[in-house]
C-alpha cells in the first residue's frame, strides 16, 4: 500500500510511448477516477508536442491534475512535485473521486513509494565549482566520484552531470557517500498487495517501434514552431525543463548545426534510451508489477466494480 495520503490511490507507470495516457483515459471512467499527471515535463506551459502531454479534448473528458501549471523558465523539484501530488489527491479524494496519477518519472514514482531522500542541503559555493570543473570534463567528475562512492559512481552514467555533481557536493560537505545517505530511500516496504502500482511494460522492439513512430508524428504537428516560440520568450527555459527530450536537438537545427533528418534519428535514439532507463528503475522500484493494459484491466477490476456499486 501506498503511504499516506497516497494509500487509496492507484498508479499506472511505464516508459514512454507505451500506452499509458490511452489507458489511464480508458480506465478513468469505470474507476471514477481523475487523473494526476507523474511527468516532470507536462508541468511546464507550451511544451506540449514535445512531452506528449494529453489533447485538451481528453483533459476536458477527463480531469488531469499537474499540467501546465508552470512557466518553462521555472523549476520543479521532486518534493515540490510530492507536495502538490498531496493536495491534488486530498482534493480528488474529496469530492468522492479516485486519485489515479499516471506518467513514467521515475524519481516522482519513488518519492510516491518510499518518501523523499533527506540528504544534506546544496551548496552553492562547491556545487559551482563542480560545474566549472564538469563545463571542462565532466569524466574527470566521475571518475573522482567513483573514487570516493564505488556505488554511486557504478550507477550513474558518466553523461549524468548534474547527479555526479550532487553526490561529489554530499561528499565534500559531509565525508560521508551519497550511497549511504540513501540507504534509507532503498529500503522502501513493498506494496501490500503488489497491485495499487503497475507499469505497462512493452516487448522491446514494439516500444522502440512506438517511439519512432511518435517522434516522426511529433514533427509533423508542429513541433519546430513550438520550440521557436519556446526560444522567444522573455526568459531561457529553466534547467530542469531544458532537459525535455528533443528540445536539444531542434535548437541545433535552428542554429543550423544539425538537419532534421538527424535530428529526426538523434531524437528517436535518446528516446528509446530514456525508455531503457525507466524500465530499469521500474523493474528494481519495491510493489511496482509490470504488467500489459489487459493484466492492468484484470488487477483493477475489483476497484471498478467497487466504484459501480457506490454510485
């Protein structure tokens, strides 16, 4: 189960491109459910084309919660996502509704099952050090890192700058490992029953199938136009939403620097990448059952004909 006030919930994960919003849709009837988006990047404004955010169509079918409720030059962070994941759900909860919170972020996904890691606080001064240092040669980074946090230094990617700099900057202010600070957010409970969490877990080859497909769809609907729009407001993208999939490459060919057909191919590769990385985290997050749309159907039936027989 859940934690409170999560533990009436139910969650629907998976990678991208694999079906969840199309379900979540499906299923949100017979649950009476509203939905809570789990994508960092569907809170942002404007970025719509780019993060597969829901039609307005089905968000007016459907209630959804946590879209579009930042500017892109603002930040999120995952407690302030758990926070207003809290008050979306008391609020769903309140009218007689089933919070059902759909999306494939998995650091919000495991915020949701095991709390949040409560490490020491940033450090401006080193964390801007480490910057620097990484703006030369961030593998210099890493392999310092895994020096002084074998753990730490195994499971993040010699590319993963940001988290790199983060466990150097735990280290240096406190001697003491990020690995063994969050040991505490890795023994999380497992769910009581295995079925509050699901991820919709896709053979491979039809994922990856999924993905080129989208991302060809997605520059066919306009997507350099948004990203130009993007690129004109007032204020450059925040960090956080600058690491949306995609917006990257657009820009390079914008300036210039990359034809849309690589960018076309650039875009597919990191996507299915990205996928491979939420299916690993998924498949090691405690109570988190893989599972295809018809199983998921199966899991909840009970709660479906629970929500028949109250109204």
């Amino acid at each position: 189960m859940l934690p409170p006030p999560f533990q009436d919930a139910l969650v629907l994960a998976g990678p991208t491109a694999s079906g969840k919003s199309s379900l979540a849709l499906e299923l949100a009837d017979p649950l009476n459910a509203e939905i809570i988006s789990m994508d960092s990047m569907s809170l942002y404004r404007g970025m719509d084309i780019g993060t597969a955010k829901p039609s307005r169509a089905d968000r007016e079918r459907v209630p959804h919660h946590l879209i579009d409720v930042l500017d892109p030059w603002k930040s999120a962070s995952v407690a302030w996502w758990l926070k207003q994941a809290e008050a979306a759900v008391r609020d769903i909860a309140s009218r007689g509704k089933l919070p059902l919170i759909v999306g494939g972020t998995p650091l919000y996904l495991k915020a949701l099952v095991a709390g949040l890691f409560e490490g020491p606080p940033a450090d401006p001064v080193i964390r801007s050090r480490l910057e620097t240092e990484a703006a030369s040669d961030p593998s210099v980074l890493h392999a310092r890192l895994a020096d002084v946090d074998p753990v730490s230094g195994t499971k993040l990617h010699p590319n993963d700058v940001r988290r790199i700099i983060r466990a150097l900057e735990v280290y240096e202010t406190t001697g003491k490992p990020i690995s063994a600070w969050q040991q505490q957010w890795t023994q999380a409970a497992p769910s009581d029953d295995g079925i509050s969490i699901v991820w919709l877990d896709v053979p491979r080859a039809k994922l990856h199938e999924r993905i080129d497909r989208r991302v060809e769809a997605m520059f066919e609907e306009g997507w350099e136009a948004e990203v130009r729009q993007l690129r004109a407001l007032p204020q450059p993208l925040s960090k956080e939403a600058s690491q949306a999939l995609g917006y990257k490459e657009w820009i390079a060919v914008m300036d210039g620097k990359l034809s849309r057909a690589d960018a076309v191919r650039q875009i597919q590769a990191r996507t299915r990448q990205f996928a491979k990385r939420q299916v690993t985290w998924f498949r090691h997050l405690p109570g988190c059952r893989p599972a295809t749309p018809q199983l998921t159907r199966d899991l909840w039936h009970s709660r479906m004909r629970q929500t028949l027989r109250e109204q």
